[in-house]
C-alpha cells in the first residue's frame, strides 16, 4: 500500500515550477506564497476540505489533476465542454505527488497547502480529477474498498475564483465525503465525488461550540439548498466554511444520554468573516 497522506488538498497554481508542502495546520489560507508571478502567469491558490462524515477514514487515490483555463488571448465565445478544442482554451496537469490521501484528517477548519505550480493567466473554468483504484473506506475497524462506479475521472465546473490581487486567485473545494460516499448495498460501497466550491469572499464560516461532550451532539445549518454538517472534536469546537447564505439555523443534534436538541435561529452570516456564536449547553 502507498503511504497514506493527511491532506485538505490545496492546489498553489502559479505557471512552471512546483513546491508542495505536507504540513497539516489550521487556516493555512492565510499564509498565501512568496516569490514573483513570471510575466503571464497567475497564481492560483486552490484548498480541498472536508464535510465530515462517521467513517474512520477516507482513503481517496488521486493519480492527477488538472485545470482548464480560458487564456487571456481567448476570444473563442460559447460553451466549453469538458474536451474543449478551442485553440485559447488549456489544460494544465499539476505537479503532485500522486497517493493515497485520508481526507477526514481536515475538518473543523484545518487544510494545508497540496502543491504549488504555474499556470497561464486566464479564467479558470474547470478541474479534473483523475482517480486510481486504491479508494477505500473505514468503518467500525473494517476497511471496504469504494468501486468506482462512475468512472476515474470527474470535472468540477468553475463559476468564479476569489482576486487576492492581480496576480493571485484563491478556491476552496469542500469535498462532502458523506454525499461522495454510496453503499450500493450492505457493505459494498462507491465513490462517486460531491464537491462543492467557495471562496472566502462569496461565503461566511461559522465556529462554535456544543457541550457537554457526553451529549455526542453533530451540528447541522442550513444555507439555501445545502445543509452543512459539522462533527465537534473532543473539546466541543466547530466550524462550518464555505456559507453562502445572509442566515442559517444551526440545530445541535444531541444523539446520546438522552440530552435534547437545540436550534438557534437566524444567525446572521457576512461573507469573509467568521461569526462565532459561543458555547452552547444541551440538557
């Protein structure tokens, strides 16, 4: 088996050489990339989290990926399909080092920087991810592998990137392993990656904490159509990314010893910025 790597994948995309960093530390957003953008050439910081799930482990085998970016030189209009021929239109292949990555290590907040590379300057369109066949889940000790039903290879569609600066754009890809996870029948399971995008200035993030921690309570809030889920660490803490919506209500959902649930409603949520709504005690 290959060595198994914690990540919360954050694809640096700047144009020729590649860096790539393994250290797993909260936010790691924050901390950007030095050095020049080469003359036509952009950077593009790119952050895979993970909405949590009760799995042990989630071991994604991910062989490449790449980015299809509509370069600045592109006058080509209309629908780009996802083997587009469009001359102005490119695709990238980053330089990663290909393995098996346990996503459920970063939660609550944590990614760490994946690779780092130079792409051309232009408009991101498009992602590819081209998987292997060494996926498997964790459940009750047991490890099961997850079939690739739908194929190896999945595109995400690209709406827009966050403009850190003129040079530096920034994603973030939310892989919801509870929804990418489907077992077909008793214990046989299939991937079959659900992957939503943000950014931290189209979205809030939401932190907090549930106590006691005997209540082994899960925090749910729903944004427009999506319901995001939230597993607290032993010491009660969460955080929710990637909240589109102006409000949410946050419901505790309390599923041991007999404590009740509790739902806050109407929280008010401001894009770029965390809205911290304190400790709250179930009874």
């Amino acid at each position: 088996m290959k060595n198994v790597k914690g990540f919360s994948l954050g694809l640096l995309c700047v144009g020729g050489a590649l860096m790539l960093f393994t250290a797993c530390h909260k936010d790691a957003s924050s901390s950007g990339s030095s050095g020049s953008v080469p003359a036509g050439k952009q950077q593009f910081n790119m952050y895979l989290t993970d909405g949590p799930v009760n799995y042990q482990e989630v071991l994604i085998d991910i062989k490449s990926i790449e980015v299809l970016i509509k370069t600045d030189s592109c006058s080509a209009a209309g629908f780009v399909g996802a083997d587009s021929t469009f001359p102005c239109y490119h695709w990238d292949t980053l330089n990663i080092s290909p393995g098996e990555y346990n996503i459920l290590n970063f939660k609550n907040g944590l990614d760490t920087l994946f690779s780092s590379t130079n792409i051309e300057s232009g408009k991101i369109v498009r992602i590819r991810l081209n998987l292997g066949d060494s996926n498997y889940v964790v459940a009750d000790s047991v490890k099961f592998k997850l079939d690739l039903d739908w194929g190896k290879t999945f595109d995400i569609v690209v709406d827009n990137c966050q403009q850190v600066n003129s040079n530096t754009l920034e994603l973030w890809l939310d892989f919801d392993a509870a929804h990418s996870i489907i077992e077909v029948w008793h214990q046989h399971f299939a991937l079959k990656p659900f992957i939503r995008l943000f950014t931290k200035q189209n979205s809030g993030t939401l932190e907090g904490a549930v106590l006691p921690r005997g209540a082994d309570a899960f925090v749910a809030c729903v944004s427009g159509t999506d319901t995001l889920i939230a597993l607290p660490g032993l010491d009660g803490r969460f955080e929710i990314r990637g909240i589109k919506t102006s409000t949410v209500d946050v419901t505790y959902f309390a599923t041991a010893n007999g404590y009740a649930d509790s739902t806050q409603s109407n929280v008010s949520i401001t894009p770029g910025t965390v809205t911290n709504v304190g400790t709250v005690y179930l009874h």
